[in-house]
C-alpha cells in the first residue's frame, strides 16, 4: 500500500511523557478495563520501567525494548484553546524491539543458515482517537511504520531477515499491509469450586505448597533460571526443526524472563490497585504486596518441568504464558494444580478463578513438535483426520494429550475456535515477505501467549 498525500502526515517517535500520558488517556476506555484513568496511566509507568520494555534506555544504542509512535496530521489548524503538542495527533501505537532467530534456507550459498542476532518487533496499542476514525489514518500510520521498522531495525544488524508481528482485535485488517494471519485455537479448563476446606480466613502464601499434590509455588523474580533452561531447550528444539524444513523460513522470538516480568508486573499493579487502602502506588508497596502473590509452579519431583501464568483480576481468568514439561503425564500434573489453586485462589489472595486458558501451541510437550506445528487450526477435532496436513507425530502427541487429559475426573476443558486476538506477522522487507507468502514458506515458531504483547 502507499500513502495518500505523504506530505501531509509525520509519523514521529516520541520520548516524550506529556505525550505518552495523553495518548494512553485517551485509549483508556479500551484497555482501561478495571481500573481508574490515573491507574491505568499508573499501570502503563510500571510497564515502561521495567526490564522488558527498558524505556529509559538509549534506544539508538540498545534496539531492544518499547518505542512509542503518534501520527500527527499537519493540516489540522491550532485552535486557541488546544494543546500545542498534542492538537494534531489522531493515533497512535507501540512497538517493542525483541531478540529474534530466523532460519534462511537461502543462506550460505544456498545450504541454509540459523541466525541468531535477528530483531524482531511487535506492535500493540494500535487507536485511532474516536474522532478521526473513518479517515485513513490507521493505514497512513502502518504504511509509515513498516518503513520506519525496518529502518530502525536494519541499523542494528543490517538484515532483511528482520520481521514484525501483531495480535490484532479487529481480524484480518493487517493482511493489506502484507500482514499473515495465524489462527491459534485456545483450550479452557473449568475451575470447580474447591472441595478443600479451611477455618482460615487466608491462606498464608507459604502453606500454600501444602494444598497442592505435585507442585511447589514460583513468585514473582523467581524464573530467571528456569527460564534459561527453557532457552537452551528452544535453542536446540530450532536447530533440529530445520532438519525436517530445510526449504521454509523459520522464525521465533527468544523467551527469557523479562517477557513474565512484564506480565507479572502488570499483574501486581492491577492486585494493588483492587486492595490498596490508600490508593498509594509507590514502588515499596507493590514490592510487598508481590510477596502475596503466585506467578506459577513447578514440579517438586522434577523442578525443570514448570508452567507460567498471568492471572487477569479483571475478568476472574488465569492465562498459562508457558508450560515446559518433558512428558504428558508431567504435563497433566501441573495442570492439575494450577487448576486446585485456581479453585482456591480467592482464599490466597482475595480473587476468584473461575477459567483458566491456555493457547494450543502450549499442549504440546515435545519441543521439536511443538516448533513445526501448523497453527492454522481451527478445530481440534480436525487432527484426527487424515488429511489434515500435519507429521505423525505431532498429530499424536496432541491426541495422546488430549486423552491423557480426558481420563482426568478432576479436569475438564473445552476448545475455543477463537482466541481474543489474532496474531499476524511479516517479514519488514517488501520483496521477501512477497515471496514467503506466496510460496506459503514462512513457519512461525513458538507463538504463543508468551509472546504476545
């Protein structure tokens, strides 16, 4: 696409506060869901400093990490009363910067190659204010912002290998900016309510390992070496998908623990939010009230196999971000106690569960599996058909889970067909993503909720 009447638009990056503030005041009533105006802007600060999104950073030096993105439309006229930095801006969004790997199986003179020191970004917070809606400006602001990524990006490592990706509310809007769509179907386990009983009002959070049968407890800052194990699993999971895939483009964002962090954070501001007395946010309270919250488990007989998860107050849900297990039977025992603790969590910390979600690509325990999955499906039931067009064994490594999980009493789930959003990603040069999409030769590995931004 190109942009109708480029002179007119500046797509600008901001540093600047003021205009942070604004933009995510305006875009308040979307994502504000729970909390007050000054919350959410609250809750957006505690985003921006922590380690994943590292605004404070010298993003010219260190590409990894969140920029902010307004576009102003300069034949809009300054009325008296307006604000001199903020009259002309119509929308806005974020970016993240993550290190990525990419597999090119055009590479070292056509024998393929792995690399590693790729970047990748994401983008979120895509609003137009209601008031300039119907006009174009989204389009304007994506056409710019393709540019403007791969710009950013290529100065970094000078690669066209480079990719963005997005998790869209609004459908297949991104495919006319060469975005392509994933469908990834989400499984969603019933909480029951709890057949424990307790004379305390509370669960102290260290007797909470005593209500659970396979599993211990993981806080919050607890998964910096679990995690990476999980990396250097990924590693070698990636370079062994390619055996089989030699003649498609592979890629994944690197997991590391800032990405929970990030959740996490945004958990604990929005858990202060709903019970501070005095409404104070400093960072010392939400630091101790951290201290009262779970972020996820692991096993006490195997401490490598552990699972990760967001719990959204707001909607009574917990989402699993990441589960790494090395057998179904693991698999289905930290399943089993995520959902007791689910069943229990308003006796831990004051809130009910009454879902708990996980994405599909999290239901398969063999790493190489789970890395050439084709997540386009929309149906479970469709992996028992012959004709869909997937390896032996990942169609029974997710049937095998599947009835593993079936032959549970204590489990029950159901197959959602939507997620809340649908991921899309591209490479940012033009002339490769033409050719992925065409020859159908992209694999996006490791998408997840993990991933999601």
């Amino acid at each position: 696409m190109t942009i109708s009447d480029p002179q007119n638009f500046e797509l600008e990056l901001t540093l600047s506060p003021k205009i942070y503030s604004y933009c995510q005041s305006r875009n308040y009533e979307t994502w504000g869901i729970g909390l007050t105006n000054e919350q959410y802007l609250e809750r957006e600060v505690v985003s921006y400093q922590g380690p994943m999104c590292n605004a404070s950073r010298d993003f010219l030096k260190d590409r990894e990490g969140v920029l902010y993105w307004v576009l102003r439309d300069k034949t809009i006229v300054k009325k008296d009363a307006d604000d001199e930095d903020t009259y002309n801006i119509v929308c806005a969004c974020e970016t993240l910067g993550r290190k990525s790997i990419v597999y090119d199986p055009n590479g070292n003179e056509g024998k393929g190659q792995i690399h590693k020191d790729i970047l990748s970004t994401v983008i979120g917070s895509v609003y137009t204010f209601p008031e300039f809606r119907k006009r174009g400006y989204a389009s304007n602001m994506f056409v710019l912002l393709i540019k403007k990524m791969e710009e950013y990006l290529y100065g970094a490592n000078s690669s066209n290998l480079n990719f963005s990706y997005l998790y869209s509310e609004v459908g297949e809007y991104y495919s006319r900016f060469g975005y392509k769509s994933f469908h990834i179907p989400l499984f969603e386990f019933k909480v029951p309510e709890p057949t424990t009983t307790t004379t305390e009002t509370l669960i102290p959070i260290d007797k909470v390992n005593n209500y659970l049968d396979h599993s211990e407890i993981l806080k919050f800052g607890e998964f910096e070496e679990l995690m990476e194990t999980y990396k250097n699993k990924f590693e070698t999971a990636f370079k062994e998908s390619v055996k089989g895939n030699k003649d498609k483009y592979i890629v994944a964002t690197y997991p590391n623990a800032r990405i929970n962090d990030w959740f996490h954070r945004r958990g604990i501001h929005t858990y202060f939010c709903r019970n501070s007395q005095d409404g104070d946010s400093n960072e010392a309270k939400i630091r101790e009230l951290s201290k009262e919250l779970v972020f996820g488990l692991k096993l006490k007989s195997n401490p490598d196999n552990f699972l990760v998860y967001h719990q959204d107050v707001a909607s009574n849900e917990l989402v699993i971000l990441l589960v790494n297990s090395d057998s179904n039977e693991n698999y289905v025992k930290l399943i089993q106690d995520t959902i007791k603790l689910s069943s229990i969590s308003d006796k831990i910390n004051k809130h009910k569960i009454k879902k708990v979600k996980v994405w599909i690509t999290e239901l398969i325990t063999d790493f190489s599996d789970r890395l050439s999955f084709k997540q386009r499906l929309e149906d479970f039931e469709a992996f028992k058909e012959d004709e869909i067009n997937l390896k032996l064994g990942e169609r029974k490594q997710l049937i095998d889970l599947y009835n593993s999980l079936k032959s549970e009493d204590s489990i029950e789930f159901e197959l959602l067909g939507n997620i809340e959003s649908l991921s899309a990603i591209r490479f940012l040069d033009d002339e490769l993503n033409e050719q992925t999409i065409k020859d159908d030769s992209l694999i996006w590995s490791f998408n997840s909720k993990w991933t999601w931004y």
